[in-house]
C-alpha cells in the first residue's frame, strides 16, 4: 500500500521536474547557451544530490502536504496538484508547484471541513504580484550594471560567451540544488512517517536513512521529469516571453536567486538582524514568477518592443488557473475516493473545549466567559467549532487560533515502537528518550503531549527569542506528533 | 570544467587574430607583389606568388578550423551566423589579393610606365580599405563600441580608390598609341584592384548590421 501511495508524490515530482527545471535552466536553453540534454542532466544530477544531502534538513520536512491528516487524503492531494501542473506543463506554461499543492490542500480542506489556510492563500495572491515586479526591478538593475560593465571592460567575444556559459552553468547547478532541497519535502515528505525503508550503510563510509532513501526516490522523480517533459517550459521562459542573448539569459538567472536570496531568505534575515543591520522584509516569493519577471525586466529595459506580451497574458492566466485546477480536481477526486473507492482521506478532528482546554486559553489571557455555551460539547469539525465560536465571542485572528489548537481533540496514545521509529538524525537521543518515557501515556490533546514532552526534557523546550531554533523544534514536534498518530491509527 | 572552456575560448581567440593576420599578410604580400612585378623581376615574383599561395592556405585552413569549433562546440549562439558570413566574407577578400597576383602572373599585362603610380596607389588604397575592414573585426571581437571608428575609414578609402580608378581609366583610354584591346586589358586589371575596395566596403556595410544586431 505504501508504494501505491508513494505513486502519486513520485509523480506529482515528476511534474516538479517538468515544470519548475525551466526557473533555474530555461534561459540558458531558450538562449542556446546549454543544450537541453546538458541542462537536464545536470539539472537532474543537482536535484537529486539537493534532496539527499540538504532536503533532510529543511525546516518543513512534512512539506505542504503535512496539513492532510490521512494518506489516502495526501494521496488524492499530491496527484490533484501533479495532474494540474503536469496539464499546465503540456500547455508550456511556467507555473508554481507549491501553489498547486496550496490549492489541492484547500480542496482537501473544503472536503474535510477544515479550515482554510487563508494566510497561505492570500500569499500565493501576493507572490503573482510581488515576485515577478520585483525580479523585473531587479533584473533591469543588474542588466544596466552589466552592460556599463562590459561597455568599459571590453571583454572578446569568445571570452564572454565562456564566462556566460560557465556563469549560467553555475547559476543553473546551484538552482537545481535549492530546487530538489526546497521541494523534496513537499514531494514525499508526507510518506516519511509511514516509510518501511531502515538505514543502509555504504561501507561504513555514509549511511543513506530511511527519510534519505525516500528523497533519494523523490529526487529521481524530478530529475525524470526534467528529461522526459522539461524542454517545452524551458523554451517558453527562455525564448518564448522574449528572445534572449546569453548575457541577458545569465542577468534573469542572477536576478530570480537575487529575489529569493534577499526577499525569501530567513537564514539572511537572521544574520542581518544579528550583525544589528536592517533586513529585507520577508515576502512571498515564487520563483516560478520570479524568473518570468525577471525575463519581463530585460525586456523592458531593452525598450519592450521584443516582449510578447500575448505570452505573457497566457502565462499569468495560467497562474491564477493553478490553484483553482488544483481546489477543484482535488475536491472531486475526494469525493470519488471517499465515496465509490470506500477509501478514508481525512481523519475527522473533533473540537471541544474540555476543562484543560479552557485552562489553557485562560492562561493565554484569554477571557473564558463567552464560551460558557460551547464548554463541553463537541463539534464534528473546525468550521462548525469556528461557527460556534464566532457567535458568543469577537477573537482576533491570533486569539482565535489560540482557542482552535487548545480545544482540538486528538486522543494520542504514545505507542512502544514510536521511540524505535524515530530516523530523524536531527532528533536526539535526549529527545528520543523524552519520547520513550512517555510510552502508554493518552493525551486528548497535541499540545498536552508537546507540553508533557517540555516536561521530560529540556531540548523539548521553545527559547525565547530564538526564532530558527524554535522552527526547527517546531519542526521536530510535528515529525513525533505525525509518528504517534501514525502508529496509533 | 570553467578553466577548460576558458582556455578553449582563448584559443579561439588567437585562432581569430591569426586569421585576421593571414588577410593583412595577404594585403602587403600582394603590395609588394604588384612592385615586383612591375619591376619586371619575374623570378622574385614567383617567391611572393608561393607566400601568397601559402597564406591562402593558411587562412583557409584557419577559417574551416574556427567554423567547425563554432559548430562542435556551439560557441556564441546568438552571433553565429553573423560571425560566420563576416569570417567567409574576409577569407573571400584574401582569395581577391591572392586571385590578383595570380592573374598579373597568367595574363602579364604590358604596363606602360607611366601608369606604375597610379596602379600602385590604387593597390594602395584597396589594401587600406580592407586594413580597415581587419581593425573592425578585431573590434567587434574585442570592443564593439569601438567598431565605428574604423568602419567609417573603410568608405574613406574605398572612395579614394575609386578616385584613382577613373583617373587611371581616363588616362589609359586616353592614349591615342595602345590598342583597344591593350586598353581594355589595363582596364580589366584596374577594375579587378578598385573591386577588392568594392568588396571591402561590402563586409563593412555588413558588419555594422552585425554590430546593430549584437547592440540591440
């Protein structure tokens, strides 16, 4: 059963593969400075070493998917937002994975009676504006800089056209790396707690875990998909908005990283805050968008003449067609699998606001009085539990959240082998044992067991002002919470 | 993997030079030629006949050798074509001298002393003009900001060359004691010298819509 659902996340990186190759090799293509097959492969070799070595360790291990709560759910989720961009890369559109999966979790949501995301909503709205204006700013920068560069460096041709190639090259390899790492996750994060796979050593040199061997999987996936489907993408964003000299080719690559890099980076806005200089605001970027923008910002800089601007029409078309393909594929494959396949694809989350749960929210200075009429009964789901709630009290959106998590019921049972399961290598063995103590213990709710786990050991402890390290611990939690719930379903 | 390409790159650079060498040989090769022979030393001039045979060769040999790199190894991609036409167009231009000196040698035109000047200013200014031509080039390779100022050089002497062309005309059919077939034999020779400034004025109009092109 697990390779059946392993299916729709390989190819749901299969369409990745096709689609998003074209951000970080499409101009070098379109432009005729890397051949298909050459960008392919190293496209395919970098992705692949981006998901083994660096996806393990990126914060969001789950990825998008990890909001499903049941496989058979992630499964119809993965294949909705594979089936959307694959339909979107045969048209040759650039257009974003994750928005996809974003839109495919929200038809999850609907057909579950989850709540929407609506701050991840409004962030793939924002990044159809922000990314590709702010790549155009850049690109257009860095284009004028170069060009006054090579006005007074007077560089030969063939020397240029060396230094561009080996740039492109370069820019394209460290772009695949970031790709296969940044993605990964949402590719065959969500199998990870239910992955048979044990570590396997290479003669005692490295040692591949089982989270490994699944990215490793994953990692082919949108390396096959590069080769097999990548070219048409590619050719668009490199040819097809607008024709393209090298030098330009190399600018647009430059900038999309520069966009990600400055505007999307936490590691940067951290070490900026640090050093006691002030930081890019982090906003929503895509680097789908990104690199169209940047395209776009050449194109304008060069006067506009050269830009088909009935592309680029079709292509914002296509991004705003993502998600909504997405919500509404997912929503009707649901239903299907629920109803004709007889397959469960969402554990239903019950609410109540049980004597713990008001402690809690009273603690988090809340006031309880408005929840006098809702103490104790139980709602099926968390729109009829926010429905509920919104009637007697006015929350802010913080607040809200607050109540939300302190009166969802989970009935976690902390399993033997759970502690045994645990193949994170960045979970340690301190934790581990936190975790084994635990054994037998029932929590009604999440944050009971995040609480009892504090309790046992200090590495299970949030630090203040600590943002990245308390990501990462948030990480951790979500990894033991999906393991428990796994092991006890 | 950066090391090799550059390298390479740097070696197709030079290739690039020697070729442009090989047509500036050519040009003074074919100067020095046309003194000879209108020295009547016959026996030197076979020596700079082989010269020039050998440049030709050698710049053809250049010019296959940079092609089959712009092909194999897909090198500027979006100037190709352009830089191929203008290394075909120069190469036609060393064939021009080397086809000249090769006719002086089969046809031996009987010229009449006070003609000498005159055949060896017109030489003199075709050669420039295609000297100019070379400077280009080089400036598209290297600086082509800088293209435009030999480019303009090149109609400079082009019409210079004209200038003595029809003066030399003039003054060849203006002889009452040689034949019209003398005449029209000295003219032959006089067209096939002003044709090389022709020619060279040709590649520059073409390279400025290559630089026109790569500018844009």
């Amino acid at each position: 059963m697990f390779a059946f659902f392993l299916t729709s996340g390989l190819f749901l990186g299969w369409s990745l593969g096709a689609n998003d190759a074209a951000n970080v090799f499409g101009t070098a293509v379109g432009s005729r400075m890397i051949s298909f097959k050459r960008a392919a492969l190293y496209c395919g070799i970098f992705v692949i070493l981006g998901a083994v070595v660096s996806g393990a360790g990126a914060a969001k291990t789950l990825g998008e998917l990890g909001a499903v709560n049941a496989i058979a759910g992630a499964f119809v989720v993965a294949l909705a937002a594979g089936v959307t961009v694959y339909w979107l890369t045969t048209l040759g559109y650039p257009v974003s994975t994750t928005q996809a999966i974003v839109g495919a979790i929200i038809g999850w949501d609907l057909f579950a009676g989850a709540l929407i995301d609506f701050v991840t909503l409004e962030k793939v709205v924002l990044s159809w504006f922000i990314s590709p204006v702010l790549a155009a700013l850049l690109s257009a920068l860095l284009y004028k800089l170069i060009a006054y560069g090579m006005k007074h460096m007077k560089i030969n041709m063939f020397s240029l056209d060396a230094l561009t190639r080996t740039g492109l090259l370069l820019a394209g390899i460290a772009g695949a790396y970031a790709l296969g790492a940044n993605n990964i996750s949402n590719v065959v994060g969500i199998f990870i707690p239910i992955s048979p796979f044990s570590d396997i050593s290479f003669f005692g040199i490295f040692t591949l875990n089982g989270a490994q061997q699944l990215f490793f999987i994953g990692g082919v996936a949108i390396a096959l998909g590069t080769f097999t489907y990548g070219k048409k993408v590619m050719l668009t964003v490199g040819e097809g908005i607008s024709e393209m000299s090298p030098v330009a080719a190399l600018v647009a690559v430059l900038a999309n990283a520069l966009v990600l890099f400055l505007f999307a980076s936490q590691d940067l806005e951290q070490f900026l805050l640090s050093h006691g200089l002030p930081a890019f605001p982090l906003v929503p970027v895509s680097s789908s968008q990104a690199i169209v923008g940047s395209v776009i910002g050449i194109g304008l800089v060069k006067g506009g003449r050269g830009i088909r601007w009935r592309v680029l029409g079709e292509i914002i078309g296509a991004w705003v067609v993502t998600p909504i393909a997405a919500i509404f594929l997912s929503f009707i494959a649901l239903f299907f699998l629920q109803n004709v396949f007889q397959q469960k694809t969402y554990v239903p989350v019950e609410y109540r606001v049980t004597a713990a749960a008001e402690q809690r929210i009273r603690a988090a200075g809340i006031s309880v009085t408005g929840l006098a009429d809702i103490r104790g009964k139980t709602y099926p789901s968390a729109y009829q539990f926010q429905k509920a709630l919104d009637q007697p009290m006015t929350l802010t959106a913080r607040e809200k959240s607050l109540v939300m998590s302190a009166a969802e019921i989970d009935q976690l049972v902390v399993a033997i082998q759970v502690a045994n399961r645990i193949n994170d290598p960045a979970i340690t063995d301190e934790q581990k044992n936190a975790v084994q103590k635990l054994w037998g213990k029932h929590f009604m709710h999440r944050w009971e067991l995040e609480k009892a786990l504090a309790e046992q050991s200090q590495e299970w402890r949030m630090k203040p002002n600590n943002k990245k390290q308390n990501e990462e611990l948030r990480r951790k939690l979500d990894y033991v919470y999906r393991l428990i719930r796994s092991a006890g379903q | 993997m950066g090391d090799g390409i550059l390298k390479r790159k740097i070696g197709i650079e030079k290739e690039v030079d020697e070729f442009l060498d090989r047509v500036s040989e050519a040009g003074l090769l074919c100067k020095q030629g046309m003194d000879i022979y209108l020295k009547g030393d016959m026996e030197v001039y076979a020596t700079y006949l082989k010269s020039i045979r050998d440049t030709e060769h050698k710049g053809d040999d250049l010019r296959r050798s940079l092609e089959k790199d712009l092909y194999e190894k897909t090198l500027i991609p979006e100037s190709r074509g352009d830089v191929m036409e203008l290394l075909e167009d120069m190469d036609a231009l060393l064939d021009r001298y080397t086809g000249l000196i090769w006719q002086f040698e089969i046809e031996r035109p009987d010229i009449c002393v006070e003609f000498h000047e005159d055949f060896k200013e017109l030489l003199s200014h075709s050669v420039e003009s295609v000297e100019a031509d070379v400077r280009s080039c080089r400036a598209f390779f290297k600086d082509i900001n800088s293209v435009a100022d030999h480019i303009h050089k090149v109609s400079f002497w082009e019409k210079e060359s004209d200038k003595v062309s029809t003066r030399l005309q003039r003054a060849i059919f203006g002889r009452k004691d040689l034949h019209l077939s003398h005449k029209i034999h000295l003219r032959f020779f006089v067209k096939q010298v002003d044709r090389i400034a022709d020619e060279a004025e040709d590649v520059a109009d073409r390279l400025n819509i290559y630089v026109i092109k790569r500018m844009l």
